[in-house]
C-alpha cells in the first residue's frame, strides 16, 4: 500500500537510492555477454522509474518496469520504456514474472523501496529469488532502515512519530533492520553478496531538533552514540541497499527466533601458551571440585606449538568425564595477549563470562558466588575478593610444579570503589565476571592495541555501562610468580607505562557514567583538597620567609611536572606517531627532534614553547583531518 497524497517521484542522483543500486549492478553485471541474446533489467515496484535512463545507458540493457499505481508506468511509457501494471499481492506472481519475460534474459533484477511496503512480502522476494536463479541474475533490493539512530533514540523516550513519507512511512508494513533484512533474503533464497547503503546522519526523523536526545552536543545524545555506534555500522544508514544472488533457501523463517536460549550460567575463558601445563592441571582440578557446574569452559590456545598443544590437550583429557565434556579448546595463532580474550568472549555460550589464566586458582565456591550475585543483581558486572600469594616453580623427582612461599596475602579491597579505580587496577581479572550482553549486545571488546593491563581498561569501561555488584566472600588466588616469567616479565617497563597512560586518556576521551554515590565521594575530596590548602596557607603565614620560597620552588616543580605530562601526551598521541617519517625526513635536513627527554631539563617557558612548537608543526596540522574525524565518532560515541 502506498500514501495516494505522495507521488514517490524521486529524481535519480548519485548519492540516493538509485544512484547506489545502479553502482553496485555496475560493480557486479556491467561487461557480462549474452551473446546477442535480448536482456533486459526487471524493475519491480518501479514507480516512475526514474533510474530507467541511467541503467540503461550504463548496461546497455532494455528496462522493463513493474508496477500497480498507474502514474508512474504512465510516465516510464511515455518516455518509451515498457511496462507491465502487475499486482504483487496476488498468486502465482512466479508464473506472471515469466509470462512479462517471455524468451528473454533476465540480466538483473531490482525492487528499491518497495518490500516495506507490501503485506505478502516474503512471498515476492520467494518469487524473485526463483526467477533470479533460472537466470542467473543478480538482484538488487533496498529498504528503509528503522533502527536508524533518530528513531531509537525517540523510541527510547516514547517517540514514534509516522510520518508521509521516510522511514516511517506511515504506509510502511514491514519494518526492517540489518539483520531482519539479511534474514527475510536468506529465507527466501536470496544471499547478498555486497552492499551500498545510503548514510544521513540526520535522517528525516530528526525533529525535535531541540530533544537532547537527539541535540548532536548533549551529553545524552554523545552517551546514546558512543553506545550504539559500537553495536553495528548501521546507526546512520537510512536505507539499505544490497545486492544478491540466488541460492539455498534457509528453512528458518526470519522472525523465529529464541526469546529465551538455554545457556550455562558462567563461561570460563583460560588463556594458556602451553608452558606451564602443571597450573593448568590444578585450574582443571579446581574446577573439578565446584560446588556449582553450571559453567563452560574454553581452552584459548594462543600461539601453541605442536608439542604444547599436544600437552594441553593430554591435560583436558585426563578431566574427569563430565568436565571434559565442559571443555573446549579454541586455537588462537595471531595477535596479541589480549585476542585470545576477543575469541574466546565471542565463542561463549554462558549468561556471563570470566577470564581465568592457566596459572589462576578458584575456589570452590568460585562459581556459586557469581551465581549468587547474578540473582540479587542481573546484568551487572560481578566481582568476588581475591587474595594473592607468591609461589615459584620446583622440581621434585624430575617433574615441574609450584610451591608457595608466602602467605595469603588479601591487598585487595572488598569494594569496587570507581573513584579509586580510575588510578588503577584493584581487581585481579578472576575476580570478576562480565554479562554477556555487554559483548555479545552492545559490542564493547577489548582494546587489542593495548598490550598491557587490558583487564583494568576493560573492567572500567563494562563497570560505566553495567554497574559492579560485589560480594565480600574471598572465592580465588591470584599466584604471583615475582621474577620468574609472567606478563609482568614478557614486557618491559616502559610498555606497562605506555599503556597505563593510554588507558587514561581512553578515560578521559570517552563518557564515564558514575554510579549513585560517586558525587558524594568527589564532594568529600574537594573539601578535604580546601580545608587542606586553608591549612597549609595558615602555616605558611606562620612561617619564616625562607618556607615562601620554598613552597614556590614546589609549586613551580608542579608547574613543570604538569607541563611535561602534556608533552607526554601529545608526543605519544596518534597524530604525532603517524607523522613521524615526516618528522624524520625533517631531522635528515638538520631539523632538531622534539623528544620527551629534551624536556627534562626544561624550564616553564621552554616547556610551553615546546608544545607550541608541537601543535604549530606541519605534523600536527596535516593530522587535522584525523582529528576531526576522531572527535566526530567521538560525538556518535
């Protein structure tokens, strides 16, 4: 069904609907031969057809329009384009296609902005796909995406507002996004091969401008972006466009779908290089012993040889029966330390998911806690206390194992406190458990550039979105290997620092959502910062001169310390490390570097003419761009 008081005669451009689908039948049908043999291009639902003189000029094909409305195949007559006026509703709409087709080649197929409008839809796209597959033909479908950025935010806040024309045509029957729309062509036979998507970031369900949901510079509307953008990369396509070629018919129809799967409760993500295959067997006989096996367990072999992977696999296999049936090993042969995490979350079946390294122990009441938590505190981030104990590798009778010595030691608290944990990392990574929805709904991974304390960086950012839920129970020991190998040993100092100081300015960049409580902490801060600083000026007024300067040598020290973190930053920014052949070039002609160890020795003057030096450079303002495109995702963030 179409609106009778919009006519949907829509001039071809480029940029829009047309001008997309006809590059992508450019990309996929332009140079095929048909060794003289007529061919024609099928346009379905074609409306006034105002892609019939490009296409045809492009193709080299004849156009055949299909419609029901007879002002558009008027038009298309009139300009000299055959038309056939069809009821896409009715049956055997296979046989009526080949009747109108005759002895002809179909070339390509094409139904732009139709499908949304139509009550038997699926039985179409059925239709084309079979036409499709007797002619080999490529077919091009597009559709209104309703999970555009403007509708769900409205929606969020009980908008729907149809509308005459747009995503919500108010004549819209079936309502799509990406993954309905891949569905529904699946089903009926139809597998896209490519896509070229109109994108608006203003559609035209942007109104009320004034909504801070959709106001591009409020803070609701830059926490609402960040979110959904990093879902899928869809939240600004207004229309779809895809193009497909026939094949199997999936079974499953596209709207049956699970509301509630069955799952384990908790999946377990080991990550293990196959050297100390001793702390695995433990972690396997820890896990043996607990008092709830609702649980999974991946086995995330990074970078194992054939002996190492042989042994982990001899260890899995001595697991009592019903646990090895719990096991999975998963072979992760790239990346860094931190992919093994990325697959193994991604292959998780359980309602939550917990890393734990082969070297971790779990107590028995490991998992039964997190359950605990889950039922008082569904979809919140799970954390337990751990305690941590030193050990080293022995030897006895020619065999490896690990003895302890030191005692338990508990140096971490029994609360998340945020506050705290934007200094650093107080939760050791087997203490905590994350919801799946976080990953698997929202998207939000690990950081795989970040090489070091990748736990803490994503911890923070789950803890923003989630919440943390703690118990005080201590349910795990976290065995610290002092000087033998470890991560601590795999990676020198100045990469723990580099990362520790990306981490922050990921903080500082991105939108953090306090939990209740938080302003209350902050205010007690600042009023201990200013009975502080009423304190010490007090003391000073009291004190020789000699304490002035002093204290003015101190704040000047400040003045430098602050300075130089700023060159810190800069020097380590993206925009700097991708100019640097520039800058190497530069020093090639006699150029003196800018270097963080130049700085030392800086006063306040030079320091701040060093970082005016750095944002007046050709580096910085080549990277402008960057910048700005940053800054723009930034704001989708």
């Amino acid at each position: 069904m179409l609106n009778p008081n919009i006519s949907y005669d829509n001039a071809y451009a480029h940029t829009n609907v047309y001008g997309h689908a006809l590059e992508l039948l450019k990309r996929h049908v332009s140079g095929v031969r048909y060794d003289g043999k007529a061919v024609i291009h099928l346009d379905v639902g074609c409306g006034y057809g105002r892609i019939a003189e490009p296409l045809t000029e492009a193709l080299g094909v004849a156009y055949v329009g299909v419609d029901l409305e007879g002002a558009g195949l008027a038009s298309l007559a009139g300009r000299g384009y055959e038309t056939h006026k069809l009821d896409l509703s009715k049956p055997n709409l296979l046989e009526s296609f080949r009747e109108l087709v005759g002895e002809r080649i179909v070339g390509s197929i094409s139904m732009l902005d139709t499908l949304e409008h139509l009550q038997e839809g699926q039985q179409v796209l059925e239709a084309l796909s079979d036409l499709a597959a007797q002619h080999s033909s490529f077919t091009v479908i597009s559709v209104p995406n309703v999970a555009h950025r403007d509708v769900g935010f409205k929606l969020a806040f009980g908008l729907w507002d149809y509308t005459e024309d747009g995503l919500l045509d108010h004549t819209h029957v079936r309502l799509f996004n990406d993954s309905y729309l891949e569905r529904a062509l699946r089903h009926a036979g139809l597998h896209s091969t490519d896509s070229y998507d109109v994108r608006a970031a203003l559609s035209d369900q942007h109104f009320p401008k004034t909504h801070p949901a959709l106001s591009q510079a409020t803070v609701l509307h830059r926490l609402m972006s960040s979110l959904r953008s990093g879902v899928d990369a869809h939240a600004d396509v207004q229309q779809f466009v895809r193009i497909c070629v026939a094949g199997p018919k999936i079974a499953k129809p596209p709207f049956a779908y699970e509301r509630a799967e069955k799952r384990p409760f908790l999946s377990i993500v080991t990550r293990t290089q196959g050297k100390r295959i001793q702390s695995l067997v433990e972690v396997f006989t820890c896990l043996a012993g607990q008092s709830s096996r609702d649980f999974e367990v991946l086995i995330m072999g990074h970078k194992l040889t054939l002996e190492r992977q042989i042994a982990v696999e001899r260890a899995i296999e001595d697991t009592p029966a019903w646990l090895r049936a719990k096991i999975r090993l998963i072979l992760v042969n790239a990346g860094s330390r931190t992919r093994p995490l990325n697959e193994g979350f991604l292959a998780a079946q359980g309602e939550y998911i917990s890393t734990l390294d082969d070297d971790d122990i779990p107590m028995a009441h490991w998992v039964e806690t997190f359950q605990k938590l889950a039922a008082t505190n569904p979809g919140r981030l799970l954390r337990s206390v751990v305690v941590r104990q030193n050990v080293t590798n022995v030897e006895v009778l020619k065999r490896t194992g690990i003895r302890a010595v030191g005692p338990l030691e508990k140096l971490y608290p029994s609360e998340f406190k945020f506050l705290d944990n934007l200094l650093g990392n107080f939760t050791p990574n087997l203490g905590v458990a994350f919801p799946r929805g976080v990953f698997h709904d929202l998207h939000v991974k690990f950081d795989e550039d970040i090489t070091t304390a990748e736990d803490w960086d994503y911890i923070m950012r789950v803890a923003t979105i989630a919440g943390v839920a703690c118990s005080p129970s201590i349910t795990s020991v976290y065995q610290w290997w002092g000087s033998e190998h470890s991560s601590r040993t795999d990676h020198p100092d100045h990469e723990w620092r580099d990362n520790y100081h990306r981490i922050l300015q990921k903080m500082d960049r991105d939108m953090v959502l306090f939990p209740p409580g938080t302003a209350r902490e902050i205010r007690l801060i600042l009023e201990e910062r200013d009975e502080l600083e009423r304190q010490t000026t007090a003391q000073i007024q009291l004190q020789p001169d000699g304490l002035q300067r002093e204290l003015d040598q101190l704040r000047l020290e400040l003045q430098k310390t602050v300075k130089r973190s700023q060159v810190s930053e800069l020097l380590h920014s993206t925009s700097w490390r991708l100019t640097g052949p520039l800058r190497l070039l530069g020093r090639l002609k006699g150029g003196k570097p800018v270097s963080f160890a130049n700085c030392q020795n800086m006063d306040v003057a030079e320091l701040d003419e060093t970082i005016e030096k750095i944002y007046s450079s050709r580096s910085w303002r080549i990277t402008a761009a960057l910048r700005a495109m940053n800054f723009s995702r930034e704001r989708e963030h």
